[in-house]
C-alpha cells in the first residue's frame, strides 16, 4: 500500500508540472498538494521524496509570477499609449487574479489614477 500510495503522489507530481508549463495553476496547484499530503501520511515529508513536491510548488509560484509580470507591463503600455479603457480592464483583471504582490501593486496604480 505504501508503495502504491508513493507512485500516486509521483504520478500527481508530474500532473501537476505538465499543468503548470500549460498555465493551468489551479489545477497544478491542487494535484501538488494532494501529492504533498500523500506523502505526508506515508511518512515522507522530511524525506527527498516531499522534494518534488515543494519543487512544483514554487515552479506554480514563479511561473505564476511571471505571467502576472508580463500581463502588467502589458497593462502599463496600454496605459502610456493613451488606452485607458483598455488599460483599467487589464489592470482590473490583475487586481482580482494576480498574486499577492501584483494585486497590490495594480491596487496602488488605481488609487494613484484616482486621485
């Protein structure tokens, strides 16, 4: 059982890196921590087994990070070229699902347009 439990939460390893090269973060980040907690019951969590885990984990987080970068500047330059409309949506859309850091920093950009 033990073993059968550990391939599981390899296979949903891998799941969860092929859904984060496809930017499906949700779902990755689901499939990791299932696998994570998987291996937490079968005892592996101070194990390098947990590794692959913690690994796809941050590979979401960054990759995340680098998509809410690239859809900010995105943001920025529709703004400078004068597309206001266009550029409060985008920014609109980075405030409601970007992480912690740019969500904040797109709030901060509309209150300075406001004011």
């Amino acid at each position: 059982r033990l073993t059968l439990d550990i391939e599981v939460a390899e296979d949903l390893d891998g799941l969860a890196e092929a859904w984060t090269w496809r930017q499906r973060y949700a779902a990755a980040r689901r499939a990791a921590d299932r696998a994570l907690d998987i291996k937490r019951r079968a005892g592996l969590s101070q194990d390098m087994a947990a590794a692959r885990t913690l690994a796809v984990r941050g590979l979401i987080r960054q990759r995340q990070a680098d998509a809410a970068g690239a859809r900010y500047q995105d943001a920025v330059s529709l703004a400078r070229a004068g597309k206001n409309a266009e550029a409060e949506q985008a920014f609109g859309a980075l405030a409601k699902d970007s992480p912690g850091g740019y969500r904040i920093l797109t709030r901060f950009r509309f209150s300075l347009r406001k004011s």
